[in-house]
C-alpha cells in the first residue's frame, strides 16, 4: 500500500472559465497559495476490482473513475483500492478536488512505480481538474500559457502569509465547478472582459509577491475575486456562490482592513471565506471571523509545501 498527501491551494488570481477545446485548459492564468494544514490523504493498493472509498463511504465519482481510466490506458496498471480522506469539509468551495486529484496522481505513481516528476504529475492532474495542477507544489504557484503547466513562483518561506478560513456552511455545492464555468463561458455578456483583463491581474500579483507588497496584492487578489463573482452572477441562469454569512465575512474583512489590519478576503465556488493577513494580524482575524453569525468553524494554516508520497 502507498500513501500520499496533498493540500488544497487558495487561488489569489481565480481561474474561471475553459478554452473552448479539450484537454482541460483554463482560459485564463491563475496564482494560488498552497496552504498546509488542510490535508487530503490517498491510499492506494492492489486489488482485484477497481473501489474507490471517498471520506469513509464508497464512491463511483465519475471525474475521478475517467481520471483512473485515462491513467490506465496511457501507464497499463492493473486493479487499485483508493481511499481517500480529507481533515476539511468537501465539495463546499474549499478545494477538495485539488487536493484530491493531486495526492491521487502521487499515490498511483509511487505505488505503480511510474516516476513521474512534479511537473509530469501536474499535467495529469490538470485533466481531473485544472487547480489541482497547482497542489502538486507549495508556498506560491502559477498556472499559465502557453503550455498551461503549473510551476513554483515562491517557496512558502519567501513570505509567511496565514491564511483564515471561515466554514459557514458544510453542504455540497449546487453547481459544481465545471458545469458553472462552462455556463459562464456561454451566457455572461462579462466572459470577454474577464478573460481579457486577467492577464493583466496576473502579472500585478506575480510582482506583488516577488515585492513581498501586501497592499498590492491586497487590490488584485479583491479584484480578480470579485470579477469571477461578477461573472457568475450575470451568467443565466446565475450563480451565486454566497450565503448571508459569507457576506457578512467580506464586509468584516474590509471594515478590519480600514482599521489599519492587513488582512484581505477570497472566495471561491462556495459560501467558505478565506482572509489572507501578515502573521501577526491571524489570531485577531480568525477570532473575528468567529463571532460572524453563521460561521461554523474558523480554520487557520500558514502555507504549506506540494503533494508528496510517504517514504
Ligand atoms: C473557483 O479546478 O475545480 O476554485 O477544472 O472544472 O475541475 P475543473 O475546475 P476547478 O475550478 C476551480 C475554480 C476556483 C478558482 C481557482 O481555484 O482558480
């Protein structure tokens, strides 16, 4: 049996949205930060039939079977049990399938012997799902063209962001990733614009963290959000992510930051808020974010390193 972990990545510059051909390419480039105390755990062993056990409870999760099934036919490996488990809420807008396709795609390579390198290992798990290309390395990590491969931009210790993450709800979400951005890309009047305008934010948050400038970042990453928020919601039919916590918690970021704290929010395609602060100002803003009403849990992490199998 072989065992690999990864960790989810909080997308600062949020892809949303695919090239209109296959092979799972975004249209847009991305940045995130890998964080490292959410953990997803994959084991993977021989077996006589294909099974796969997700969180404790059988699965036929059709992404990760055709994700298997393309392994399969490219490396020639024959039955694996998978079991995979994950110490934060799944399918909520916290990551899940990156972390998840990400340990995968290590696990079956040191099992299976297949000595794929990171960057090989980051193709695979583009297909499965394009922002678990990202968790295959720590601290900070691009994923851009021209050949949409995920790459290291910094190592967690270039600068030590935390990251607060407010669950203010534990439900699957309505609309999964996929079938949102593929509704955005036909039907939001603002596709064109966001895909013309996120190079651009892009390189403003490349240089932001090559400066360490947390106001910088602060700007773009707000922007790049709430742009991917503007086109969900003018999508038809829309899709609105939040719950009345979720805004609670933005408000609160920002009335936070207008009182001299670093901190600025994030938010993907679910109700969860993810504040981003300087070391200092984590403990207050985590404490903060816990006295929202509808805040179920507040969890804290630093930045973290990329998916690795157990020695
Ligand atoms: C809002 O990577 O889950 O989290 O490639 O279709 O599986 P698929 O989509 P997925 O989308 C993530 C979207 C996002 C923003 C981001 O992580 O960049």
């Amino acid at each position: 049996m072989t065992t690999a972990r990864a960790h989810p990545n909080v997308a600062l510059i949020k892809y949303w949205g695919k090239q209109a051909k296959p092979g799972n390419f975004p249209a847009t480039p991305s940045l995130s930060i890998t964080l490292s105390e959410l953990t997803t755990t994959t084991r993977v062993d021989d077996a006589d039939e294909d099974a796969l056990v997700l969180n404790g409870n059988p699965s036929r999760d059709a992404k990760i079977v055709e994700f298997v099934a393309a392994l399969r036919t490219e490396f020639g490996f024959g039955p694996l049990a998978i079991e995979t488990d994950s110490n934060f809420p799944t399918s909520a807008g916290l990551a899940s399938s990156a972390s998840g396709f990400a340990a995968l795609i290590t696990a079956i390579d040191a099992h299976c012997g297949l000595e794929l390198d990171a960057a090989v290992r980051s193709q695979f798990a583009r297909r499965g799902s394009a922002s678990a290309a990202r968790s295959l390395f720590g601290g900070y990590v691009t994923l851009e063209p021209p050949n949409w491969q995920a790459r290291p931009l910094a190592a967690p210790e270039h600068w030590d962001l935390r990251v607060a993450v407010a669950v203010t709800s534990t439900a699957p979400k309505k609309i999964g990733s996929t079938e949102g951005m593929e509704r955005s890309r036909l039907t939001s009047p603002y596709f064109d614009a966001w895909v013309g305008t996120a190079a651009a934010d892009f390189e403003d948050a490349v240089a932001a963290i090559n400066q360490r400038d947390f106001d910088k970042l602060t700007d773009v990453a707000e922007l790049s959000c709430m742009k991917m928020h503007g086109l969900m919601l003018t999508s038809k039919p829309a899709l609105n992510y939040w719950n009345g916590a979720s805004v609670d918690c933005m408000n609160l970021v920002r009335e936070l930051r207008a009182a001299g704290h670093g901190v600025f929010f994030t938010n993907d395609a679910g109700p969860q808020i993810k504040a981003i602060c300087l070391p200092a100002e984590i403990h207050r803003v985590a404490a903060e974010l816990r006295g929202v009403p509808g805040v179920i849990e507040v969890l804290e992490s630093r930045l973290g390193g990329g998916a690795a199998a157990d020695p």
